[in-house]
C-alpha cells in the first residue's frame, strides 16, 4: 500500500480581528508560511485585510516568506499613481519606511488567504485596483526565517526589530492617507 503524503494545513479565516481600533474585514491564517521560529508573529494573522476607514480604500497586511510583513493599499482607477511602477514613484511623494517596493495589478490567481487582492465579500471593490506597498525586510528590520539577514546585521553592529501587525496597520494607514491626499490634490 502506497504511503499517502501529509497535505499542508488549509488556511483558516476570522472576522473578530480588531486592530488600531478597527475591524479588519477578514484575517488569514496560513500555517505554510508561518515562521517556524518562536516569536510575536506565531500568533499574528498572516493576512489581514479591511477598507480603511478614513480613505476608503482597501488595505492589506500580508506575512511574505521569511516571516516579515508587508503593507499594501489599493488604488482606484483614475488615482494619479495608478499603474505606475513601485521606482517609478519618487520617493519624496510617499514617504513609508523602506520605501515603496511592491506595485502591482490585482492578483485574482492567488489564493485569497496569500493574494494581494481585495477581498472577494467585500462589493464595495472591483479587480482593477492597482497595489502599492512596502515590505519590511531591510536591515532594520527582524524577519524571522531568514539567519543570513540577522547575521549580516549583526556583522553591521544593527538592531534588528519585528514590525507586528499594528505597526504595519500603522504604516498601511499612513500610506493610504498619503495617497488620498494626492487624489485631492489633483
């Protein structure tokens, strides 16, 4: 008999997430992609998504490989920045740390729980928001899974630290209303 192989965990979702005194739309959580180091991040959602508040647009958090998160705002068709490429925005017209570094179209070929895309319940949204965001990885910054980058600034003499998910909620709040006062600008 034929020795079946163990299939990854599914990922599973919750609607009771509150962050910076929101509620997220919907939270993932992605047992291949969590780090496998002890840490703030074995119980932080690997995913959270909401429409921000105050701007209206859709936000992201997402947990990339190496266990660091990353930022992403979503911007409707029209927005000055639509379909611009992350190097092609200078920097002094968004400020995030690390910079922008992520630029993209909606990515409906993901699945939900790892896409940077809108979440699918939410109506309010089409698929042609174009992504822009930031990853937390620089030197600065700690990424759980990954020993050559806290060796390497270690060697620099760097304090690395961990950019939970209400600091990104932070900055992704941040950007979005960056980019909404661009939009008003206009």
């Amino acid at each position: 008999m034929a020795k079946r192989e163990k299939s990854a965990p599914a990922a599973s979702t919750r609607s009771d997430v509150v962050i910076g005194g929101q509620r997220m739309d919907i939270a993932y959580h992605e047992p291949a992609i969590q780090p496998t180091n002890a840490g703030p991040w074995r119980v932080e959602p690997d995913k959270i998504a909401w429409t921000d508040r105050v701007t209206g647009y859709c936000c992201i958090i997402r947990r990339e490989h190496g266990g660091h998160l990353g930022a992403y705002v979503g911007l409707p068709k029209g927005h000055m920045l639509y379909g611009y490429e992350a190097d092609a925005i200078p920097p002094d017209v968004v400020s995030v740390p690390g910079g922008l570094d992520y630029a993209a179209p909606c990515d409906q070929r993901g699945p939900e729980s790892r896409s940077i895309c809108h979440v699918r319940g939410n109506t309010h949204h089409h698929d042609d928001l174009w992504w822009v965001g930031t990853v937390c990885n620089g030197l600065t910054d700690l990424v759980p899974d990954d020993a050559k980058h806290a060796a390497e600034a270690q060697r620099l003499g760097i304090r690395q630290t961990y950019r939970d998910a209400k600091t990104l909620y932070d900055i992704c709040t941040d950007l979005a209303a960056e980019l909404k006062a661009l939009e008003s600008d206009r």
